[in-house]
C-alpha cells in the first residue's frame, strides 16, 4: 500500500507542476498580449501626435499669411 501512495503521489506532483506550468504561460500570453497592445497604443498615439502638428502648423502658416497680407 505504501508503494502505491508513493506511486501516487509523485504522479499527483508531476500533474501539479504541468497545471502550475500552463498557469504560467497562460499569464504570460496574456502579458505579452497587454504589452503588445499598449506597444499599439503608443504607436497609434504618436501618429494622432504628429497629424496634430501638421495640422497646426499648416493653420499657423495660413494665419501668418493672412496678416501679412492685410498689412498688419
């Protein structure tokens, strides 16, 4: 009886370890998932960023010209 419990148990530890394992990596997907959309989010953020500058440098450009014309 000793020999099975032995048996036993070393085969509950192994079934507990690939558990704890999967566990694991399943985490890990799913920070490596969250990293890569916040990776996503910056990149996206940046663009927004430098359409804004655009934007705002062709209306800044428009006003200069519009006052240099009426002589102000």
């Amino acid at each position: 009886m000793t020999a099975f419990m032995v048996r036993a148990f070393g085969l509950g530890s192994i079934v507990a370890a690939i558990l704890l394992i999967v566990a694991l990596l399943k985490q890990l997907v799913v920070m490596f998932g969250f990293l890569l959309a916040l990776v996503k989010f910056a990149i996206i953020m940046a663009f927004v960023l430098v359409v804004v500058m655009i934007v705002l440098a062709i209306w800044s450009d428009r006003t200069r010209r519009r006052r240099e014309e009426q002589g102000l």
